[in-house]
C-alpha cells in the first residue's frame, strides 16, 4: 500500500509544478487522489496529508 501511494505521489509530482502540488497538498485534494486509489487495496475513512518533505 505505502508502493502505491509512493507511486502515486511520484507520477503527480511530475506532472505538476511546485506551486500547483503545493497548492493541491493544501486544499485536499491530492489527499482525496490518495484516497480514491488506496482505498482499493484496504478500506480507509479518511486520508490527511500532515507533513511535506522536499527531497532532492
């Protein structure tokens, strides 16, 4: 599940400026990408983003 979230942030990282991941991490909805794609694999309630880390 953490392969599949990992992959899943690495493909939207790519595809999206700084800003506009920022502002997607923000708002929600990159949680609710997150979400719609891990809840597949195990039943969730809810996902949050709670800290951001940039790596280089």
């Amino acid at each position: 599940m953490r392969q599949v979230i990992e992959d899943l942030l690495k493909e939207t990282a790519a595809e999206r400026t700084y800003e506009e991941l920022v502002k997607s991490s923000v708002n929600g909805k990159l949680a609710s990408e997150i979400y719609h794609t891990a809840k597949k694999i195990y039943p969730l309630k809810r996902v949050e983003i709670i800290k951001s880390k940039v790596i280089k």
